[in-house]
C-alpha cells in the first residue's frame, strides 16, 4: 500500500515527506483572495427566463454558482453530513475492509486520489460510491453504521432531482431544448465522493486534492458549513469559495463543457487542508451513461459563421472516463486529448 488511510485519528506533528509537494506546487495560501461576486441563485424562482441568465452568465464565467431553495431537505443534509462524520469515525479495522486502490473499484474507502499512478500524495481519505440506479448498488454499500444505506439512498435521491433540474435550466440556458441534455447524456450514472480531510500538520506544503477538473457532467457538492476548502481558479487566480449553510455548490464537468462547445467551462478547482479541523465535502457526480456519444451540440456551431466548428471530436463517456483515470489528476486538462484537428 503506497499511503495509508489518514482518518486514524493520530494528529500528525510534521508531514509525512509522501506528502510533501515540491516548491513550485504548492498552494500558496496567503496569495488566495475572498470571490466577491461569487453567483447565488434561488433555484425556487418562477421568473423563469432570469433564471435562465443567471445560469447562463455563472456557467460561461465561472463554471461554478452556488443554489439556494434547492428542494433537498434540511434533514436529508443533516443526517448525510452525520452518517459520513460517523463512517470516518469508525475503528480502523471496520474501514479496512473497504479499502482498495483500485480506481475501478466501487464502492471503495481510499486515500489521496490515484495512489497507483501518483508520485506524492494528496492529504484526504474519501468513501466512493455508485448511487444510481439505487436498488443495483444499495447492497453493496457500507452497512455501518448501521443508518448508513437508507441516509444515503434519501440524500442520493433528493441530490438527483436537483441535478435533473440544473441540467434542463442549463439546456435552456444554452438555447437548447429543455432535455437536450437528458436526451444526449442517457440513462445518467450518479457517483458520490464523500471526502475527509484531516487536520494537517502542515497546510502550505500539500493539498486535499490538487487542482484538477471534473470528468463527468454536473458536480453537485455540500460543503463542510464552517470549514473552508475549495478554491477555483479564475483568470489564473486562485478564489476561495466558502461555505454557505443552504447553499449546495454546482459545477460545470467536462461534459458539459464539451456539449456547450467551450462556452460553458469545466473549471480548474482544489482543495486546501488547515491545522485545526477536519473538513468534509460529499461531491454527488452526474455521469453520463457510458455508451452516451459526446459532441459538441449542433445548434451551437452549425448555423454560425463559416469558420465555426466543434473544437471538440464525437467520443463515448466510456472512452473519456478510462483516459481522465489513467492519468494524474493535475496533468492538462483531458479534454485537451479530444480536441478537433
Ligand atoms: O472538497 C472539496 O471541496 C472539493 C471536492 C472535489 O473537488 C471532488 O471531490 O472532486
């Protein structure tokens, strides 16, 4: 095993050198500013048409906004938030039997990201699920602690009718049929992340997870409510987002990024460790179905001016989803490898 599960609950003094990031990769916390106008939008709106825009301006300039009145209860959270808390909590031995560092793998408990493929580690442990359709993968789901399967079947639940929502209004923001989106991604696979970062001894010298894009269409993430994290790059900026209680946040993946034909844009973000609390974020992923055929949408292009054209080539998620893992997660951005001659 090249690193070991962080979620010990040992308080490291030092980072251990596996840890250690040379000098020009590091997070540089102090040169991170405070994103002002970060956009929040109140998913509950009937104005429909300024929803529209709303979406349509945070996609193209920030491939990140963050959703109020989202429709998933206060209680589903609460109780997702304290089942991952209980999990991580867990003696080791009870964890280990989850454990693989198989990327393929799921469900699976595993360290930094791709243990196999990567030459230094990142600081987190995380529980990785598939939660779509539910009653296929319920069974093979952790059975402790023991609420853990219906908790998260709610959560899983509640997260993909908000995800379904986000997709039509981003259609629509796009001057698309409202399921466009639906239509061309399939029968949408849902993964989880459920992520544990603990207080780490030294923040300036590691991440949580290096800056890296999502490989799937939609991200819907529920962030810790009072310990920061995330940061995106904007402009070749890094900006903090920082929690809101009611807020999920939502972020363009790769997909949609090529769907949209670059108009819409799959973001580079990370997360950052501190010293004195462990931080927890569960990442719900829309994933298409593998056999779904990406390209860039036609309406988008084709009645455009001569020289318009896809960037990107037709490729299946399948094909996508094996080269964005065979990779280290902060290499070019993957759909680099699929631009058009
Ligand atoms: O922990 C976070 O805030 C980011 C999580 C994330 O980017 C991921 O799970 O892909």
């Amino acid at each position: 095993m090249a690193a070991k599960l962080l979620s010990t609950g040992f308080r490291h003094s030092t980072l251990p050198e596996n840890y250690v990031r040379p000098l020009s990769d590091r997070p540089r916390l102090s040169q991170v500013s405070q994103l002002e106008d970060f956009p929040l939008i109140d998913i509950s709106s009937t104005d429909r048409s300024r929803l529209v825009q709303k979406i349509h301006q945070a996609c193209a300039r920030f491939g990140f906004f963050q959703v109020i009145n989202h429709g998933v209860s206060k209680a589903t959270i609460d109780e997702m938030v304290s089942v991952a808390h209980e999990f991580f909590g867990m003696p080791m031995d009870e964890k280990m039997k989850l454990y693989s560092d198989d990327p393929t793998k799921t469900p699976r408990l595993s360290t930094s990201f791709n243990v196999k493929e990567e030459e230094v580690n990142n600081w987190r442990d995380y529980l990785r699920l598939h939660c779509y359709p539910i009653d296929k993968y319920v069974h093979e789901w952790p059975s402790n602690p023991p609420s853990f399967k219906e908790v998260v079947s709610k959560y899983s639940r509640e997260i993909r009718e908000l995800g379904l929502k986000i997709e039509e209004l981003i259609s629509e923001s796009l001057g698309l049929e409202k399921d466009y989106m639906k239509k061309v991604l399939g029968e949408q696979g849902q993964h989880m992340a459920v992520n544990y970062y603990p207080p780490c001894p030294e923040p300036e010298l590691t991440y949580g997870l290096p800056a890296h894009t999502d490989p799937n269409a939609l991200t819907i993430l529920l962030q810790d409510a009072t310990v920061c994290g995330l940061q995106i790059l904007i402009d070749g900026h890094w900006f903090a987002v920082n929690p809101r209680p009611d807020a999920f946040v939502i972020n363009i993946g790769d997909q949609l990024q090529a769907l949209s034909n670059g108009v819409y844009k799959s973001v580079w973000h990370r997360a950052v460790t501190n010293t004195e609390n462990p931080r927890l974020s569960i990442a719900s992923f829309m994933c298409p179905d593998n056999g779904a055929v990406i390209s860039p949408a036609k309406p988008l292009w084709e009645a455009k001016e001569e020289e318009a054209k896809p960037i990107y080539r037709d490729y299946t998620y399948a094909e996508y989803y094996k080269k964005f893992w065979s990779r280290n997660l902060d290499q070019e951005h993957c759909l680099e490898n699929f631009l058009n001659d």
